[in-house]
C-alpha cells in the first residue's frame, strides 16, 4: 500500500478534512492572488529585516565592543 492521498491530520488535531480541502480549493482557484500576496509579503518583511539591521550596529563593532568589555573584566587589578 502507497501513502495516502489524504493529507495527514494527526499533527494537528484542531483541523478536519473539510478545512484542509477548503484551503487547498480556495488556493486553486485564486493561485495568482495569493502568490502575488506571499511575494508581497515576503517583499515587506526583507525591506522591514533591512532597516532593522541598518539600525543595529555592525556584527564586527559588536564584538570588538564585547571582547573589549571582557578584556576589562578579566583584567587585573595591579595592571
């Protein structure tokens, strides 16, 4: 026996079949809008991870600061 062709509920148990198909249909018959609405979204969220880090410091500055921080906590007091 092969797989089924059901899609497999067990993992989530808050869902029935009916939802499942509903969803799949509904992406069927609106596939351009909703790849159009997921390359949106992915669009936003890459602009959105870019400004984030613009505004971050810089991974280098970052850990030059922290193993400068550590220098003068492991240093010792007569130096």
């Amino acid at each position: 026996m092969g797989p089924s062709r059901k899609p497999s509920l067990r993992a989530t148990p808050t869902l029935n079949l009916a939802d499942v198909y509903g969803a799949i249909a509904y992406y069927l018959r609106h596939r351009n809008e909703v790849d159009q609405y997921i390359h949106t979204r992915r669009q936003e969220a890459e602009k959105l991870r870019q400004e984030i880090e613009a505004k971050q410091p810089s991974r280098v500055e970052l850990r030059d600061k922290l193993l400068a921080r550590k220098d003068l906590t492991h240093a010792s007091p007569g130096e």
